[in-house]
C-alpha cells in the first residue's frame, strides 16, 4: 500500500529513517564508497523536512520511501530507497509510478550515482533519459536524468536551474 507519510511525526520519522540507513548502506556497498552522505542524515533531518515523503507498507512495514519536491512545474525525487529485504520486488516501480502519476508535472528530474545501475536501469524504464554527469566535493561520480518533453531552451534552462 502506498501512502502519503507524515515525516513529522516522530514514529514516522524513524521509520523513514530506519529504511534510508538500511537502503543506503546497501547503495554505499554497491557504489564502493566509505563516505556516503545520505547516511549522515538524522531523525531530526527528516522531521525538518520541507519535502514529501510517500511510503510503500507491506505488512505494516515501511518497505521503501520515496522523498520528492515540486518545483517550477518540475518533480525533483529526493530519494527512492527501498529496505533490502523487500529488493526485487517491483516496489521502487510502483513507488516511481505512483508519484508520476499523482504529481501534476510536466517534467522530473532525478540524481544518482553513476555505479548504481539499478537505480538507472529502473529510472530509464520510466522514461529518463540521462543529460549530466558530475563529481561533486564528496568525490561520487553523479548522473542526472530528466523525463519529459522539453524543447532545447527549456532544457537550457533545466539545467542552468539545477546547476
């Protein structure tokens, strides 16, 4: 079941917490790196929060989150984590889906490293087409994608945006 997740609330604010520790641990393995940054945020980051946060339940659990802005007519997804016990599930899809669906935008972007694969891979078969790689300060390679039908001067100006 996919709800809207009140990241306010202590109780869910852990639990969202809980699924980004546990999924972001996996992702810092899978990209090979010791220093992952979304693995410094706390309780209290996610509470504070101006973002929205939609959850996936299985069984009452918090299997996966999915952490989104609305800027400009455009869907900046945040964060697509799912819990390692519920991988290979379709879950991230129905998550993605879902807000695209829900969300009236006419384009999304989203980041990533450039080493996690499944994550492109699941981005790419909504419809994303990469249109930027970078390395920030932290030293991970990064990839944007944007889906959505722009013409090259909006693209332009996406990308002088979100620079």
């Amino acid at each position: 079941m996919i709800n809207k997740l009140d990241n306010t609330n202590d109780r869910i604010a852990k639990a969202i917490f809980t699924t980004f520790q546990r999924a972001y641990t996996i992702e810092a393995q899978l990209i090979d790196v010791l220093d992952f940054p979304p693995l410094s945020r706390t309780v209290n980051d996610i509470k504070n929060s101006e973002t929205l946060f939609y959850g996936y339940h299985e069984n009452e659990y918090l299997a996966a989150v999915i952490e989104f802005d609305i800027k400009n007519d455009c869907l900046d997804i945040c964060s697509l984590t799912v819990d390692p016990d519920y991988f290979r599930k379709g879950i991230a899809h129905k998550l993605l889906e879902s807000v695209l669906a829900i969300t009236p935008v006419s384009r999304a972007i989203v980041e990533t490293a450039v080493a996690n694969t499944p994550a492109i891979n699941l981005y790419k078969k909504h419809g994303f087409m990469e249109y930027k790689r970078w390395t920030p300060s932290h030293g991970i390679e990064k990839l944007r994608c944007l889906l959505g039908r722009v013409d090259e001067q909006q693209l332009r100006k996406v990308k002088t945006t979100l620079a």
